[in-house]
C-alpha cells in the first residue's frame, strides 16, 4: 500500500510539474533585426526550457530567417500584418495577449528600450500579473536582480506570478551567438490587428553616418565641461577619426548644448562600449548609472576631485581644450 501512495504521489507531482517557455519580443526597424534582441535571447536561454521569438510587421519573414539561425533559438513566431509595422503599443499588446491564450508561456521576455518598457507594463495590465523591469541577471526561472538607486543597491526579485513579464537590461548580457541555431518558423494562427485605441502618424529619427549610440562599440561623451553646443565640435571630429558615436551627460543635454537622443544617464540611455571616453563629465550617479558598464572608462577632466575618476581605468587630468584637439591631431 505504501508503495502504491508513493507512485501516485510521484505521478501527481510530474503531471503538475511546468516546465519553462519563454517568448522574446524581437525588435525591429526598417527590415533589420534590433542587435539588442540577441540580447534578451541569452537572458531567456539562462532561465532554461524553450526560448521562442516573436517578429511581427509587413514581410517579417526575412527577419524571421535570421533569428531561426540564433543559437538557443527553438521557434520563431511571426505575425505579418500591417498594423504591427511601427510597433504601435495597444495592437502589439493585444497580439500578445492573444498569443498567451494559446501557447501559455512562462515568461515573456523585452528588452528595456522605449518600446519595451511601453508594451510590457500594458501586457502585465491584461495578464493582470506584476511587471518585472530592468534585470540584470537572471537566477532562477522566477528569481532575478535589478539595481537600484542609479545602480548604488542590488535587488533580488522572486516572482510568484504564472506569468513572468520581463524587461531585461541588455548591456548586462552578452548577445547570441548569430549562428548555430535551427529553430523552426511558423505564422501565429491569429492576429487581433488594429485594435483602434491609437494611429501611428511618424517617426522622427535624427539621421547620422556615426554609429548608433546604443551598440557602438566606442562612445566618446561630453558634459558641463564642454560650455557649448559648438564646441561638441571637437569630440565629432575626434569621433570620425575612431569611428566613434557621440554621447552626452544630461547637464549638456539640459543646457541645450546636444538633442536628447544623446543624453546616457538614469533619464537616458544606458550603453556598455568596449571604450567610454568622458570629456568634461562631472560623473554624477545619474550619468554612471547610464555607462558603467562599459569595459574600458577613459576621463578628461581637469578637476581631479571630480567623481569620473573614481570608476575611470585611465584619468587625464588636463584641459579638455588642450586635451582633445591634440588627440584627434595624434590619430
């Protein structure tokens, strides 16, 4: 008898066991594939089970092609309709929400960009489950760590949701590797459409033969220090001789020195380039939180009490007008 209990028992447990699923929201612009959803494909692999990806928008099959090839991949999912082209958040919401009907994934991964961080929050609303934001490692299939405070503090998160919805912290992961992967492509068997709450009129997109801010490999960034708008001038130059993108800190971008698209910080865009130059950066927690991640910190700063020095590998304590004339000179 007590062997018979003991089977039963055993049954029960496998039969309720769920195992891991998790869907990735692949990003999208102009036909090309979003770098940072190699990303968040690595950050689904580390919680275990089957990472599928989702693409979405008019002839998204060529994008589906490339992330059938991305090691770790087991399925890709496609959704081409014209009412996902721009990513308008109520009709992707909708879709997804429709989606997790069918396939009942336990997690559902974004990267923590503008896109992601509009559609995750909405999705958590109609899955009715807490939104989990900005991780930074994952350690378990319910447990992850985020920072807090500009980065000053570690939480650990443990989610006792079904449903896991996930905005990961890309330049914390390594991506994908691009090849290797054999995952199988199929269209999802419904698409909701427009759901009619919000028109996409444009997009308006600062054009630049530098490379994007996000996944440049070099990012050569200006403060306070800089004075002005004109004198960004000398870190574009010394930026086309390294094949550098340009940055700022928000006190530059606040005194109207650069556009806000430049602004890395807390309030702007947080990279991790294998170099980080910071020319006339004070280095307040608000700017570190946004680049301290990044492999190699150079500063110039002619303040040697300025807090840049304190996470930088290289410091120069000099005038950034002396300083980097005579670099770009150099190169």
């Amino acid at each position: 008898m007590l062997g018979n209990s003991l089977r039963i028992t055993s049954r029960s447990l496998n039969a309720s066991r769920r195992f891991a699923s998790t869907l990735v929201y692949s990003e999208s612009s102009d036909g090309k594939l979003g770098e940072q959803t190699l990303n968040v494909i690595t950050a689904a692999t580390e919680v275990g089970g089957d990472v599928s990806v989702l693409t979405v928008g008019t002839d998204c099959a060529a994008i589906a092609e490339i992330l059938s090839k991305v090691n770790g991949v087991s399925a890709v999912l496609t959704a081409d309709d014209a009412s996902y082209d721009h990513a308008v958040a109520e009709n992707v919401t909708t879709l997804l929400a429709s989606i997790q009907a069918e396939k009942k994934f336990s997690h559902i991964f974004f990267a923590e960009t503008n896109l992601g961080k509009n559609i995750a929050p909405r999705l958590a609303a109609k899955m009715d489950v807490a939104p989990i934001g900005g991780i930074t490692k994952v350690l378990g299939e319910d447990t992850f760590e985020r920072t807090l405070y500009a980065g000053n503090a570690v939480a650990t998160l443990k989610s006792k949701d079904a449903l896991k919805i996930v905005t990961v912290r890309t330049t914390t992961f390594d991506k994908a590797e691009p090849s290797g992967g054999s995952a199988t492509v199929s269209a999802v068997s419904s698409c909701p459409g427009d759901a009619k709450k919000s028109v996409w009129k444009a997009d308006q997109v600062a054009k630049s033969d530098r490379p994007e801010l996000t996944s440049a490999p070099v990012i050569i960034a200006g403060g306070r220090g800089m004075k002005s708008g004109e004198n960004f001038e000398m870190l574009y130059k010394l930026a086309d001789k390294m094949g550098a993108a340009v940055g700022a800190s928000r006190a530059a971008v606040d005194a109207g020195y650069v556009a806000n698209e430049l602004q890395i910080g807390q309030t702007g865009k947080v990279v991790a380039p294998g170099l980080y130059i910071a020319v006339g950066i004070s280095g307040a927690i608000q700017h570190l939180a946004g680049m301290k991640d990044s492999k190699t910190i150079v500063c110039i700063n002619k303040d040697p009490e300025a807090p840049i020095f304190q996470v930088s590998d290289i410091g120069l304590e000099a005038d950034l007008f002396k300083a980097v004339p005579e670099m770009t000179e150099k190169l």
